[in-house]
C-alpha cells in the first residue's frame, strides 16, 4: 500500500486521498498504519518516504502532503519555524542500535567501541539526516571517533548497505533492527544511547490533516507503532 505520492482526488465515488510524507524509519509500519486510518477516516491514505532533513524543501516546493512526520523533534522544530505545519504532535521515540552483518567483521563487534577496528566496514547515516544527527550526537558523547565508509542519505539506505554484505555494522533505529532479522542487532548502553521522538503536523491548509493527527495520538496507532518497537512519546 505505501508508495509514492500522487495527487489528491477521487478514489472512488467519495473517498478522497490523503498524502503523509513520512521518515524513512515509518517504511516497515506504514502498511498497519494505513489500514488504520482508512478505516478510522474513510479516505485513501498513501506514504512517501525520505530523510526528515530534506522535507521542509519539499513542502515548500508544493509537496502534496497532508500530514508530515518526521524522525526527531529538531527537523520539525524548522518545518514550524518556517510557518509551513501547524498542531505539532508527538507519536513515538526511537533509539539507535549496531546492525551487523554475519561477516568477518560483523562477526567480531559486541559493543559500539569495537565500531572503529580498522577490521570493520561500517557506514553511518548522513549528518542531515536525523539517524545521523543522533549518531554524530552518541559518538560525540562518548569521545568515539567512527572512519565511516559513507554515509548515507536516510536510515534505510545506511540498513541496507549492510543487508547487501555492502558493510559490515551500522548504527540505525531499533526498529530497524527488529525489522532486519537475518541481521545481528548489539545494544548500546542506555546510558550512552540517544533517543529521538517521532512528531506528526498537519501541512497548512491541507485538508483532513488534523484528523490524521488525532488517529495519529489514539491508543489503537499507539499499539501499532508499539508492536514495530517504537516506544511511547
């Protein structure tokens, strides 16, 4: 169901569309997502995808959405600051996870530390990038310096240099990781972790956006951003 945004109209007799441009970290829970507010709503509901950091370019380049969620607090904060969302809400948190492949390298790594061995391909996501932001911000934190192989626009492209044997550990969302299960998920210290929280806004002057919002804050999409292992806000 999720895809690519198309315009908003008729789909059928009455049912109108509904575009929500989405963190690439709500690609494996879209689907449940847009059951829910279909049948909560009685629209159509589509998903687009991307890094958080280049959304506020795309709304302002006339982006169809409705609705825009973004991986962190920060990026919204700069979609509210430019005057183009408004009821900003807060859906979900997230935390960052070592994904790690079963290679030479992937084999080897039991804690973040072990992240910069010369041994081990590692990619990261983009600075720009939400993921990357906190992942700058953990290993910042912890005095860690990580010579990453790239870095990648968007926490899927980094996950899926390591699900194509491309690296051999990322640092990506916990969803992520649990939605990757033929990769090996290593924890990283809650003390040293860094959470980010998920927030949804209605687009300015987009129709049905504030209802989206509503289903958005239900317990019932609570218990679906759950099951992916997203945690409350």
């Amino acid at each position: 169901m999720a895809g690519i945004f198309i315009g908003v109209g008729c789909a059928g007799a009455d049912r109108s569309t509904v575009d929500i441009l989405a963190a690439s970290s709500y690609t494996d829970v879209a689907e449940p997502l847009e059951v829910l507010l279909e049948e909560e709503l009685g629209v159509e509901v589509e998903f687009s995808f991307g890094s958080s950091g280049s959304f506020l370019e795309q709304i302002r380049q006339g982006a169809p959405a409705s609705v825009v969620i973004t991986a962190d607090s920060a990026t919204m904060q700069r979609i509210s600051n430019a005057g183009l969302v408004d009821s900003v809400v807060s859906i979900a948190t997230n935390e960052l996870v070592i994904v790690a492949a079963d290679t030479a390298g992937g084999r080897g790594i039991e804690s973040v530390t072990d992240l910069r061995s010369s041994d081990v391909l590692v990619v990261l996501c983009a600075s720009s990038a939400p993921c990357g932001a906190a992942t700058d911000a953990l290993l910042e934190g912890i005095g860690l310096d990580v010579d990453a192989a790239s870095r990648e626009p968007n926490v899927k492209a980094t996950l899926t240099k390591v699900r194509l044997g491309e690296a051999d550990a990322a640092i990506v969302y916990r969803t992520d990781a649990l939605a990757s299960p033929g990769l090996r998920a290593v924890a990283i210290a809650q003390a040293d972790n860094v959470q980010v929280t998920s927030r949804a806004a209605a687009v300015v002057g987009r129709q049905d956006a504030m209802r989206v919002l509503e289903v958005l804050t239900e317990p019932a999409a609570m218990a679906v951003l759950a099951t992916a292992g997203f945690g409350s806000p």
